[in-house]
C-alpha cells in the first residue's frame, strides 16, 4: 500500500492537484501526506466527496482552488450526468491556474494534446517513472479479498476501458474523416492502435489467467482480436508509403498478423453466435490473401450500400 501511495505522489510535478475518485487511491495518498508528511506542496481533493452540500465548509482549506456550484441533479455517481457536470465545470474553472491528474480512465487524452507524438512523447518518461516505482507484485503474493488485490483489479479494470474509450476514438474518427484523412492522421491512428494492442496484451496475459479483471474473457477477448485485426490493417497501409520512413518492418507486420489470426480464432471458439463473427471469420479466411481479402471488402462495401443504416464494425455499448 505505501509503494502504491509513493508511485502516485512521486510521478506528479510540484504544487499539482490531484483528483482522486476511488478509495483506493484517497487513502494511501491521505496517509503518506498526513501521517508521513509526504508532498505537502500537492494538493489532494475527492471527487466523492465534492458533491455533498456539507463539503462547501471544506473550501477554505483548500487556497488557489475555485470550486463550482452546486446545481440541481449533482451526483457522486461516476458517468452519470451529473457527475459529469461537476468534473467538467470543476476541470474548466481550474485548468489554466494548476496542473490536475484525474485518476479517472475515461478522459480522451487525444483531444487534450495538439498531436498524438506529442502526447506519446512527453507522457513516455511519466510512465517509465510510475511503472518503476510501482512494480505490479506477483498475483500469488495478494489473495482475492486483499488491499493488494483490489488495487490490481481497479489497476487493470481501468486500463481496459481506457483501451476500449481510445479505441472507440480511433474508429469514430477515421470514420469521421473518410477520404479526408492525411498521413499524420494515418501516423496517429497505427500508434494509437499499437498502444491499444499493448494495454489489452497485459489484461490477456497478466490479469485473465489469475481473474483479476471485472469483464468476461470473450469480450476483452473480442476487442483485443479488433484492435490486432485494424493494427496489421494500419502497418500494411504505412507500408506502402515508403517516403513516410516509419519504422515499420516485414517481421512487424507478419508477427503481428500471425497474433491477430491467433487471438480471432480464438474468440470464433469462444462466442461462435456473435454477431460480428463474420469480421473476424473474414479476416482468418483472407490474412494470406490480399487479393482475397480486397474482394471481401468489396462484397461487404456493396452489401453495407443495400442497408441504409448500417455501420461500420464498432466496440458494442455493452463493453464500454
């Protein structure tokens, strides 16, 4: 508990405010900095407890930090509207005047940076620092019920829905864009893509084996076969743009087709009455035949031409 509490302070730069929504996080940091006397320069505010009336006598001993009112239908509830009100209006009246970190996954970090390299860039060392002070213990070391345990399932529940919400992104806006779209576009879409697969890779492998993760295995599954199957499609499209120079390589896209061919197998064994079995049953029958899997797009551009409202393939409602 102390390591977890240390990792979340020492990441964050000086005289920050961080914004805590879950138990797990209030408590180790509010020990450390009230009991240890760690980072009294950081400023530490629950978002569950801001909603209440009674927390307004609070304010004054928290000086720089401008809290919104109180309006009709506040809620403590994490996505409702509610809720959802209070962040933004919180996060709009204070983010020119302090630094803020939210321990909340669902937040589009692309639509906060000028470009996606930026982000990458400059939140690479972040990560760096926080994965080396906090090493994830081994899963025989916390049984289920311990402080350990659920600080790895909220760790690894979050990490999932933050690969669902940045996929979900990446699609809605390639499809948005259309023929639109520009190489720094198609640079953005095959990273993001790349860091998607990374994050579900370490749910499939780390967390299912030891069932410390809330979501069935056929939907993490289910997403991680989407995201490998639109990544090998990304690198085989910045293949061919050679005057681009990304380091993109032969073995790279092979290594990852054979993954994608692997894990949508597997999810056609698991739920084999999905309704988008057919995306992936197409993939697996086409993966070594371009030519084949051209005709296939094409079949399927025309059937979707017949149905007016039909979509293209998407994360379901029911996984995010």
């Amino acid at each position: 508990m102390s390591s977890y509490g240390n990792a979340l302070l020492d990441t964050l730069p000086p005289h920050s405010v961080l914004l805590s929504y879950t138990d797990i996080n209030w408590n180790s940091v509010r020990y450390l900095q009230e009991c240890e006397h760690k980072r009294p320069d950081v400023t530490h505010l629950n978002f569950q407890l801001m909603p209440y009336s009674w927390f307004s006598r609070q304010h004054d001993l928290y000086p720089g930090i401008t809290f919104p009112q109180l309006i009709q239908g506040v809620s403590t509830e994490r996505g409702s509207k509610g809720f959802e009100q209070l962040m933004r209006r919180f996060v709009m009246q204070n983010m020119y005047a302090i630094n803020m970190y939210l321990d909340l996954h669902a937040v589009v970090c692309h639509m906060t940076m000028p470009t996606y390299a930026k982000w990458n860039k400059e939140s690479k060392t972040l990560f760096q620092m926080y994965n080396q002070s906090f090493a994830l213990a081994h899963s025989a070391k916390y049984p289920h019920g311990s402080w350990e345990y659920v600080a790895r399932k909220i760790y690894f529940d979050g990490l999932y829905q933050k690969a669902l919400h940045s996929l979900q992104y990446w699609i809605d806006r390639t499809a948005k864009k259309g023929k639109d779209v520009t190489y720094d576009d198609l640079d953005g879409y095959m990273f993001g893509l790349r860091d998607i697969v990374k994050a579900l890779n370490g749910i499939y492998h780390v967390a299912l084996p030891v069932q410390c993760v809330t979501y069935p295995r056929k939907d993490i599954v289910k997403n991680l076969a989407l995201t490998y199957v639109r990544y090998h499609g990304a690198l085989v499209l910045a293949e061919h743009q050679p005057q681009r120079d990304l380091p993109i390589s032969k073995q790279l896209i092979h290594d990852v087709k054979v993954e994608a061919v692997r894990i949508s197998n597997e999810f056609i064994e698991l739920s084999p009455k999905d309704k988008d079995l057919e995306v992936f049953q197409t993939f697996v029958d086409t993966a070594d035949d371009p030519e084949a899997a051209t005709a296939a797009a094409k079949k399927a551009k025309k059937s979707s031409k017949k149905k007016k409202k039909a979509r293209p393939h998407q994360v379901v409602d029911e996984e995010l």
